[in-house]
C-alpha cells in the first residue's frame, strides 16, 4: 500500500464514522416537541452534512478534472464531449419542467413559486434521463458480451 493510499483510507473511515454518528443523532435524538409530524431533532444537521459532502465531492471532480487537462490535453476533447452531453440533459430537463404552481390544500410556503418549481423539475427529469442511460448502458454492455 502506498502512502496516498493509505491516507486516503483513512479519510474514507473517517468520513464513514462521521456520517455514522449525524445518521444515529437523527435516528436517535429524538423528536421536535409540538410538532404535528413525527419531526427529529437533528434533521437540519443531517441535511447539512449531506451539501457538504455533495459540494465536497463536487469541488474534488472539478478540481481533478482540470488537472487532468491540464496534464493530458489529448484527452481534453473526451472531457468536453462528457461535459457537452451533460448540458444537453440539463437543457433537455428545462425544456420539459413546468413552472405552473400546484393547488395544494393548506399550504402557503415559499417554495410553490414557478423558479423553484422549475428547479424542481428539472433536477427530477435530469435524475430520469441519466437513471435511463445508465440502464440502457447496462443493457447493452450485457447484450453485447452475449454476441461477441
């Protein structure tokens, strides 16, 4: 095992015990008093943690990426063409997402407003899109193993 290596298993562990202790605070810690729904008390820390994570990984790729680049040019038409394809689901995303605001019963919240509607949609025709491309892949890959 390399040196690198080793360090970067030890902050996968460390990550793990981490998101292992804010899953037990929010499993475990109990409920928000008053509440109509069964509400814990940690939610907001457990989401929080989960952006963190998220802008966490997505600064690395992005980081790596551009490293990459910079490193081995040749393969900089590979990238653009990946980066290429995932603007066209965002743009395909946004030309199917409705902005209308939804007629539910007894909610006036900020969020039943057409941007975040459309945000909304989006993020859900952009996660259908790509789960449909990752199962076509698979099928293929599959299909093309059995004809070889």
């Amino acid at each position: 095992m390399t040196k690198l290596s080793k360090i970067l298993n030890i902050v996968l562990y460390l990550l793990l015990a981490i998101t292992l202790v804010f899953a037990a605070m929010f499993y475990f810690g109990g409920e928000v008093p008053g509440e109509t729904y069964t509400t814990p008390v940690y939610t907001e820390s457990f989401l929080n943690w989960g952006k963190v994570l998220v802008i966490i990984t997505g600064g690395i790729t992005l980081v790596f990426e551009v490293i990459s680049l910079i490193l081995h040019p040749k393969n900089a038409v590979r990238s653009l063409i990946s980066i290429g394809l995932l603007l066209l689901v965002v743009f395909v995303s946004y030309s199917l997402a409705d902005g209308t605001p939804l007629q539910i019963i007894g909610y006036d919240g900020p969020d039943n407003v057409p941007s975040m509607l459309v945000m909304s949609d989006v993020f859900i025709y952009g996660m259908y899109i790509l789960f449909g491309a990752a199962v076509a892949a698979i099928l293929y890959t599959e299909l093309s193993r059995l004809f070889k």
